[in-house]
C-alpha cells in the first residue's frame, strides 16, 4: 500500500485521490473533516406519511404508486457536506472556482485539494456537471453542476437547464458506478430560481429517471437546507412519490 498521506497538509491532489481510493470505507474515516458524518444508513428512505400537514390531494397523482422506488428516495434537511454519500452535488458557478452557499461550505469541508483539481476542470456551462473527488468530504465524490441564473419567473431555457443539472449529474453516477447521491436545492439560492418552481423540475426528473434506472442505485437524497424548502418538499413528495 501506498504511504501514508495527511490530507490536511498534502498539496498534491492526484496522490491525495490515488490514495483515498485505495482505502476501504473504514479507512477513510479519519480522514473526514466531521466526526458527526451521517451515513446513508440514518437517512430514511421516502415515507409518505412523514409528510407535515395536509398532503397536496388537489390535484390527483399521474404517477403509480411504487414502494420499491419510494425507497430509493430521501428528504434530508442538513448539511450535505456531513453526508456519507458515495457523491455530494455542489451548486457550483461556471469557474468551479468555489463561492458562497453551498459551493463556499463544499469546498471549506474537502479542504483546499478540491480547488487544486477544479482548476485541472477549468470551466463548466450551464446545465452540465463534472466531478471531482471529495477529499476530506465524507462523500466520495463531488459533482459540481451549474444551474440556472433565474432572478424571477423562470424562462422555459431555463427549466431545461436546471433539469440537465439535475440529469446530467445522474450521468455521471452511471458512469462512474456511484450508487447513492445527495443533491441540494441547485439555483434556489443566491441564483433565485422560485423554490417551488424548483422543486417540481426536481421531483419530476429524478421520479422518471429513477423509473428508468432504478436497479443502478441506491438512494437519491434530496438535501434541503432551509425549513422553507423541507415544507415545500414535504407537501409535494406525496404527488410524486405516491405510497400505494
Ligand atoms: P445557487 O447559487 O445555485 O443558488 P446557493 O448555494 O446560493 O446556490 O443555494 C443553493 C441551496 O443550497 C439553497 O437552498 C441553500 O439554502 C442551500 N445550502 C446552503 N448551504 C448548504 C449546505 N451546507 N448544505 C445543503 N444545502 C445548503
């Protein structure tokens, strides 16, 4: 096995991501910027009856209810960067560069190795993703996509690019054989896309890829962080994911 590397102090990305990666899952543990990781174990898949309030019954759902994909689903609200997802997805800008909100805490969290491979990246157009590794993370990986810039009421372009966001990330699981994924509100921050708006693009995209590539993974995780968003989500989880 390859020498030991302090990822605290190491400023060579590439022998810092050979060497992770050659660890087993226990290994990788005290490299963890957190020790209050929280692992895909503690994250409940999708149940209805979590849902606060009155479930949305206005309209009546068009999609089947269907346990097993239910399951393949999570509402978090917390810090994505504390979970232990094979990939966390960061809002990132088009420089992936680094920021504030999510991105700023992303990379505060990897360490300074994260900026070191972005840069090998360069750039990324709207609606794309490219990944990186996760470095002091407890994800593996990081997939760094960029939404929309939508002050107001989003144009139909922009509904697109937010739903390639949030499909071009899953591409990436696939290629890279990840099996659980934590994504964040993408845009719904300092780039304003409307929360609710957001949240149906979400819902809808990830309900039929996961019709379509449900035996690929594990667990979608839907990362909220603001009790706005958790509300949002709760109220409309049920018109997507229904329970029979
Ligand atoms: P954007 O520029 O894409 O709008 P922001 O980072 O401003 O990105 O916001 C995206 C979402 O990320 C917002 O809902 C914000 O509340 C949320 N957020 C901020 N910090 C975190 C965090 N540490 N973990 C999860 N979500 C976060």
């Amino acid at each position: 096995m390859a020498a030991k590397v302090d990822l605290k102090f190491s400023t060579d990305w590439k022998e810092a991501k050979a060497y992770l990666k050659a660890l087993t899952d226990k290994q990788r543990e005290e490299h963890y910027f957190c020790p209050d990781f929280v692992s895909l174990k503690k994250i409940p898949p999708w149940k209805d009856g979590e849902a606060k309030g009155a479930p949305d019954k206005e309209k009546e759902s068009h999609y089947k209810p269907d346990k097993a994909l239910n399951e393949k689903l999570s509402l978090f609200r917390g810090d994505i960067t504390k979970l232990e997802v094979d990939a966390i997805v960061n809002a990132a800008n088009s420089s992936l560069m680094g920021g504030g909100g999510v991105d700023g805490c992303i990379h505060r969290a990897a360490g300074p190795l994260l900026k070191e491979e972005c840069r090998t990246l360069h750039h990324c157009e709207t609606g794309k993703a490219k990944i990186t590794g996760g470095y002091r993370l407890p994800a593996k990986y990081v997939i760094h996509t960029v939404g929309p810039i939508a002050q107001g009421n989003p144009s139909p372009a922009q509904v697109q690019e937010l739903r390639n966001c949030y499909l071009n990330s899953l591409q990436l699981v696939l290629d890279n054989s990840l099996r659980s994924v934590a994504f964040p509100c993408i845009s719904t921050g300092v780039f304003g896309y409307p929360s609710e708006a957001a949240a149906e693009v979400v819902l809808s995209t990830l309900r039929e890829w996961l019709e379509e590539h449900r035996d690929k993974v594990d667990r979608l995780v839907i990362c909220v962080f603001l009790e706005k968003d958790e509300k949002i989500y709760r109220k409309r989880l049920p018109y997507f994911f229904p329970m029979a």
